[in-house]
C-alpha cells in the first residue's frame, strides 16, 4: 500500500498501517521547461522500489482524499508495466469514516524490485496529439474547469483548448462527498455522449496531468483500455506558440 502526495509529517500522525510513503516527486519534475512531467522512468521505478513495489504484488495506492494524487499514481504505475495496480476510493478520509484505525508507527519497506516495463500506448506526447486531434474517432478529454477550457482563465503563454476537444472538468468524476469516484452507471452518462461512436485513442489532459490522471482512472473504472495521458497537458500545449488553439466553450 502506497501512501503518496502527502507530506512526510502528516505521514507520520497516522496512516493506513503497513503502507509506505511516497514522496510526491516521485511523479512529477520540470522536463525541457514543462512542469508537471513524469521523470525518467528508470528513476520512478527507483523510487517505488524503495517503497517496496514488486511486480508479481498488487498494489493500492491512497492519497488524502480527493484522489487526484492517487490518480496521478496509479497512472504512473500502469505506464511503468504494474498489472495489479488498485486506487482506494475515497482515500484516507474513506477509511476513517469507515472507523478503521491508523498507525503512527514509521517502518522502513522491504526493497522492492520493479523493472519499468514501459506500456508506450498509455502516454500521448504532443506529437501524437497533433497527428490525431482531427480524426472523428479520436477523443480529447480536457479536465480543466470549463474557464480554462474557454480562454477566460490563462494559466500559459495562451489560453484556450485543442481543437475538437471536449471538455468534462475532473470534477464531475466525484460522489456528493466530493472524494469518492461516481458510480460506473453515473460515470457512464458523464462519458457517453462524448464517447458515443468514437472507437479511436481517448486522451485526457488538464494542465500538468494531474486532473487529467483522474479523469484516466475515471475512464478505466469504465472498462476503457485505449486510454492515454497527455503528460505535457497545457502547460506544453499552450506555451507552444505553433500549437493550434482554439477559444471558446464546445458547441
């Protein structure tokens, strides 16, 4: 069980017992000027290893409870080849309210032993966005707010979206509680006009991938296999002055 984005002092006045901290770098660096970035896979792997992380063992991976951080987690082991990678829905507010304890005792892991076996067709790079993004069957899914979406809230160079994207803000994967994911069948009505008739690659993105990572699991709780991470997000995208744009809520 992995414990990860928190920090190492709120780690330390409790958590799920027997899990082991990840630091929130882990997932996220500066690559060629883009923040938010996956770092070098071997070096991830690196450090799951410390966390003890194996192959042949499943893993559940908690955050402290909206489960963007999870997401972002749970992505990042799928990508790195992990099979048997599970999100705690809810996370470390779910597990106190279902009156389970926690433990303040602080154990080093066994090192692990996890050998990124890249899945290449899980991540999009900018590249792959800008040969596909006018195909029909190819679905954009940005999960900003609908202001970033629109241009009216610019957080680089340029504001907007990817033309032809459709925009779902993370948000809406979330229960009333505000942590835990919708059910599949409530899920199912948030995706299904847009992914109605569409058989190509599913790509989400936000700004630095981290809401765009939950709106991924969002989409693997409904069975989607052909999903992918556009690590770069905006953060790449709308700092690219040649990257075509477009302003605007979707029709």
């Amino acid at each position: 069980m992995l414990d990860y984005a928190r920090s190492m002092d709120d780690f330390r006045q409790g958590h799920i017992s027997g899990a082991a901290w990840v630091a929130r770098e882990v997932t996220v660096t500066n690559v060629d000027g883009v923040g938010g970035m996956l770092p070098d896979p071997e070096f991830v792997a690196m450090d799951l290893e410390e966390a003890g992380v194996r192959h042949n063992t499943p893993i559940v991976v908690y955050d402290s409870g909206n489960g963007l951080w999870a997401s972002r987690l749970f992505w990042a082991l799928e990508y790195l080849g992990h099979e048997q990678v599970h999100l705690l829905d809810g996370g470390l507010p779910a597990w106190n309210s279902a009156g389970y304890e926690l433990s303040t005792e602080i154990a080093a892991p066994a090192r692990g032993e996890f050998e990124p076996r890249v899945r290449e067709h899980l991540i999009a790079d900018e590249a792959f966005v800008l040969e596909n993004h006018g195909n029909q069957d190819f679905t954009v899914l940005d999960a900003r707010s609908p202001d970033e979406f629109s241009g009216a809230d610019v957080r680089a160079a340029r504001g907007g979206h990817i033309p032809n994207a459709t925009n779902i803000d993370w948000v809406r994967n979330r229960g009333d509680n505000g942590r835990s994911f919708l059910s599949v069948a409530e899920l199912s009505e948030v995706y299904e006009q847009t992914l109605d008739g569409r058989n190509g690659p599913r790509v989400t993105l936000c700004q630095t991938g981290i809401r765009g990572a939950h709106t991924y699991v969002a989409l693997r709780i409904l069975g989607e296999e052909d999903v992918r991470l556009y690590d770069g997000s905006w953060a790449e995208w709308g700092n690219n002055a040649d990257a075509p744009i477009a302003v605007g809520s979707t029709p």
